[in-house]
C-alpha cells in the first residue's frame, strides 16, 4: 500500500480486493473492466486498491461484467454501503489526520495487534491526563478545545481493549519512557497504576524493554503490526513519520517486521518481571 489517503475504511480495502478476484476468476483484464465503465484502467486499478470510493453503480457494472448476479450481486451491494457509511471516527476529522483514518479503521477490526513504542506508553494504555500531556506537547499551537478533542478520540479508541470480543494486544515499550519527567509526578504515578491494571486483562500482553537488556532490533522506531481474521487481509505494518504514515502489506516486509517483534519479545522482561519492574518504578514516585 502507498501512503494512506483520506478515510479509506477496512470494508472498502477487503471489497477491492475481491473485486479483484472476481476481475481475474472471470478472465478480465483491467482493459476489459474499464471498457464496462467507460473510463480507463487507472480507475479499476484504484478500486480494486481502495484509493477511490467504490461508486455502487460502477460496481454493478463490474459484477455483471463478471458474470455475477442475482443475490450474490445484491449482498456485494450492500456491503458496498456499508463500507461507504463513515466510520464513527468521522464526527473526530477536525482533529483526525487523513493518513491516521485508516489506522483507526484497521484497529478496530483486527484480531491481534502487536505493538512497538520506544517513546511514550501505547496510545491503547494511556490515561487521560497522560495523554493530554503528551498531545499538548505535539500540538503546542492547538486550542483547549481540540485539545479536549483530541483526548476524547484517543480514550474511545482504548475503548476496544474492554469491549465484547475485544483484539488481543501485544506490546514492547521502552523502560525510559515510564522514567521520563512529567510536569506532575502524579500523572506517570496514575499511568503505571492504569498499565498495572490493564496487564490483568487476558487480552493484553505488556512487555517492558529493559535498560540492561542493551540494543535491540527495533530501535529504527515505533511500528505496529495488524492481524485479521477476515480471509482476504495480509498482515499490515503501521509506520509513522512527524507528516504522515506508511502502510505496508507485502509479505517480505511484514515478514520482517514480524521476525523483528518475536525476537524483541524474547529479549524483553517476562511480563511478569514487567509488572515487578512496573510496581518498582511505582514506589520510587
């Protein structure tokens, strides 16, 4: 995947993708698809990449070009509405980022979520008021208002740790970040009482790289990994940079990165040396 655009949502990616398998079952090439359109390959590819919007009557036009009908035809097109409908992010794009959209969507529908952090605690594990902190410190030139905002979207994405049926998370952050200065002693004191609490969840494994453990293979910079259970996803790797972020789904590059997040959590605390190592820094606040 290139970089993200603007919102496009996991139903949209998954659609694309089998009209893609439709496209190639039925012995289409991108220029047989196009001329069912009256538009050019450019616009088939894109659809099939989730980089447009899927229009429904381009996509009726698809599946008769395809030879599918009947209720088959009519199920496709309703989850082309459904994929279409905003996500409940959408009443947060004053103060979600385009390329970040698509995060949140992949967060929300996938089954494991291995998580890299060497600068703050996970945004999954944050509280409030540490949150706030650090989001004042990235926006400086933002109001109290979208600062409050802000806040608000980070809590109700931590809201799928908790829900019915929630994603398993794996994370690795670094000991330093628990040890950072804050301006309140009291808001890192609250923040590991909250990790302590969130490490009893049986969805959520927090390992903590240790100073003693020395260099690892991760140190490049924070990445997550998304694992789903719907068929037609690949792993995808989250990276992110201060403008935007990158996607990645081929399988030499989450290979990769999956190779480098097993050997991190070999070399990282045990997680139950994370809880000690957790209640330690606790007591010396």
């Amino acid at each position: 995947m290139a970089e993200a655009r603007s919102g496009p949502t996991v139903g949209q990616i998954v659609l694309g993708l089998r009209l893609r398998d439709l496209r190639e079952r039925a012995g289409c090439s991108f220029g047989d698809a196009a001329k069912a359109l009256s538009v050019n390959t450019t616009t088939v590819r894109r659809m099939e990449k989730a980089e447009v919007g899927l229009k429904p009557l381009y996509v009726k036009a698809l599946l008769e070009r395809y030879g599918v009908g009947g209720a088959e035809a009519d199920a496709f097109l309703v989850l082309v509405e459904e994929a279409n409908r905003p996500g409940w992010w959408h009443n947060f794009r004053d103060v979600l980022p385009d390329w970040f959209s698509l995060y949140v969507s992949l967060e929300g529908e996938a089954r494991l979520i291995r998580s890299y952090e060497p600068h703050c605690v996970p945004g999954f594990l944050q509280t409030p008021a540490y949150a706030r902190e650090l989001l004042r410190t990235g926006f400086p030139h933002g109001s109290e208002e979208e600062l409050d905002r802000r806040v608000a979207l980070r809590m109700e994405r931590s809201e799928l740790l908790t829900r019915v049926r929630p994603p398993l998370l794996w994370a690795v952050m670094e000991e330093h970040v628990l040890r950072r200065e804050l301006s309140d002693p009291a808001i890192m004191a609250e923040q590991i009482d909250h990790l302590l609490k969130m490490t009893s969840l049986p969805n959520v494994t927090l390992q903590i790289m240790p100073f003693s453990a020395g260099p690892h293979p991760g140190m490049f910079g924070p990445f997550q990994l998304f694992r789903f259970e719907i068929p037609e996803l690949p792993d995808i790797i989250y990276t992110e940079s201060l403008t935007g972020a990158v996607y990645h789904d081929e399988r030499p590059d989450t290979i990769a990165y999956l190779e480098v997040l097993d050997r991190m959590g070999a070399q990282a605390a045990s997680v139950q040396d994370t809880v000690a190592i957790l209640g330690e820094i606790r007591k010396e606040l």
